[in-house]
C-alpha cells in the first residue's frame, strides 16, 4: 500500500546452519524444492574470494551451498554451474530471534576461521515492515535491546560488518511506519549502533533506502537522529534492484548532507535493474526478468562506496508473489533466473 517501501520481504531467522556452525538451527527449514537436497550429503566446504579484494566469508552451509550440492548429486551440471554462481559469494547471514548470541558467536567464529568477517544483518526493530509480508520485529523496546545486547556478546572480540535495521529509517520517513513509533525507533536504532561499536571488531552501517524511493534531502536529518553519526556509514539499496550507478547517486548525494560518511551498496540482485512494469506497489516481490549484480567486493568504482556487497541473499524469496514462497525462504526457479540473467 506504500508507493515508496523498499518492498524487501525479509526472513524471520537466519539460513539455517549445519550443527557444527550453529548451536541451533532455525525453526524454518528454508522451503524450496531443492533446498538441502539429501539430508545425508553435505554441502561443498565453500570457496573463499581473495582476501584482498572481498574479505567477506562465504557460508559453506548456506541455501545456495546446499542447492549446489543437491544438483550435483543429481547430475544437474548447467543448474549447478548457475547455482554455484551465488553459493561461491558471501552473503549477508539475518540473524534470527531464538537463540541471537549463539548464532552470532558461531558466524563468526566460523569467518575467523576461515580467516574472514561475517557479514550480518540485524532486522528485529519492533512494528518491523509496517504489516506487510515480513511484519513482526521484537515485542517492544526491551526485547529489542536485550536482543542486541546477545548479539554482541556472540560477536565478542571477532571482526563484523553488520547492515543495521533495513528500511527501519525510511519507513518513519515514508509514513509506513506510524507516528506514535518514531521516538522509540530513534531511540532503539541509536542504542543499537552505539552498543555495536563498543566492539572494536564491528563496523555498523545504517539502512538509509534506496535510489528508487531516492528522498536524501528528507532522510538525512532522521538518520542523524538514529545514530548515523556513531555508524561507520550506511547501506543503500538493501534487497532491492536499483543500478549501481544510481545506487552511487543517490547515496552520494546523502553522504554530502551527513558529514562525508561512507556507505555500501547491496549489489545482489541489481544487474538488470529496476523492474518497471505492472503496479508499482509491487514491483518490488519476486520481480522477473532480473540478474545478479558486481560480486561483492571492497575495490569499488568510487572512494566514497566501501563495499559492494549481497547484503540480500540471491534465490530467497521476497514473499508470497508471483509464484514464490514465503519470505526467507529458498526460491529454486528464481534463484536460477537471477544466475542466468547475469551470463
């Protein structure tokens, strides 16, 4: 119902993990006809990109690990060359609710490990996605602050990026999210930025929207309200499909009005760019026609972008739209689609 709303359906819980990465799985089991494949096969160990240029840990258990796996014990060779094309990247990892600080703590050990950083993504702030397909968030203001505070703890000592509270800004500003909110959210957002960085291995950015919705001169002064300026930066064009160049514009021209700060951009889905048909309310869900973006990587095209990066996970569904599952969960059609659009 929201012409502006970054439309990025969100999973409820993180991928689900192989038991010797995380102490407990999620409750869901990520859906999708091909998701796991054969409880019995393990999923390839993962292949880490070169340090230099994306220093980013690649989840070895992820979906599109686990869909690779199921398609070569099947003898799908074209389907795995595709797949392998997400599963070879780091993604962002959704932390989930249940168990925060032992699926923190096992992300990042498992990144150090590897001798890489986690790349997580905290979406929990209360009234979360304003009804839509991923409503829900924390139960109020101290659930929220206790949830932070366990994922910090798992972090500890290790190094993170984490991408803060997706559209939870823009949606104050569009009017999405409720008036009698806002103070609480502000207040909510700055305490997680601040608590984040007490961590001297955590780099925080700050949801700011994207190019499509593209009102810098109407949410920058929020952003400054929820801590932009504690963050290291912030993250635009998070789960959405906006060009890197216009993803560039854009937060360029809200880095002139917040100091200089930095930002990343979410390059996931993007290669193809905005889908512009049909209604705009939801062009947004499982849209057509659309390609993988730059892999991840911190050798950008501009000083001022520290990242590109997958903050959203390609192949999970946005929602319950055209022909896809819920949010979250594994999307085998689309995810192929994606890969097969950025040939």
């Amino acid at each position: 119902m929201y012409a502006h709303r970054t439309g990025r359906a969100r999973l409820a819980c993180a991928a689900p993990l192989a038991a010797a990465l995380l102490l407990s799985a999620c409750t869901s089991s990520g859906g999708g006809s091909g998701d796991g494949g054969d409880k019995g096969t393990a999923p390839p160990s993962g292949t880490q990109q070169p340090k230099e240029t994306d220093p980013f840990w690649v989840n070895p258990q992820g979906k599109a690990a686990r869909q690779l796996a199921a398609y070569t014990k099947a003898g799908r060779a074209a389907d795995a060359e595709l797949v392998e094309k997400i599963a070879s990247q780091p993604a962002g990892e959704w932390v989930g609710t249940e168990r925060p600080e032992d699926e923190a703590r096992a992300l990042t050990e498992a990144a150090h490990k590897a001798d890489r950083e986690a790349l997580l993504v905290l979406y929990n702030i209360p009234h979360r996605d304003c009804g839509q397909h991923s409503a829900g968030g924390a139960a109020d203001a101290g659930a929220y602050r206790e949830w932070v505070e366990k994922v910090a703890r798992g972090i500890g000592e290790r190094r993170a990026t984490v991408v803060l509270e997706p559209d939870a800004v823009m949606h104050m500003v569009d009017g999405c999210t409720e008036q009698q909110y806002h103070e609480e959210r502000y207040e909510l957002l700055k305490g997680a930025v601040q608590r984040l960085k007490r961590r001297p291995g955590v780099t925080v950015y700050l949801d700011a929207g994207n190019a499509g919705w593209g009102k810098p001169e109407e949410i920058f002064e929020p952003l400054r309200r929820a801590g932009v300026g504690d963050a290291d930066g912030f993250a635009v064009n998070v789960s959405n499909f906006q060009t890197t160049e216009a993803s560039t514009a854009y937060g360029t021209q809200l880095s002139d009005r917040i100091g200089g700060k930095p930002f990343v951009v979410d390059t996931s889905r993007n290669g193809n760019g905005p889908y512009t048909e049909g209604d705009p309310r939801e062009n947004w869900c499982n849209p057509p026609g659309r390609a993988l973006g730059e892999p991840p990587t911190v050798r950008t095209a501009d000083p001022l972008v520290k990242a590109y990066l997958w903050i959203k996970r390609p192949g999970e569904s946005d929602g319950d739209c055209k022909g896809g599952p819920k949010a979250g969960e594994w999307f085998e059609q689309y995810a192929l689609d994606l890969a097969r659009g950025a040939e």
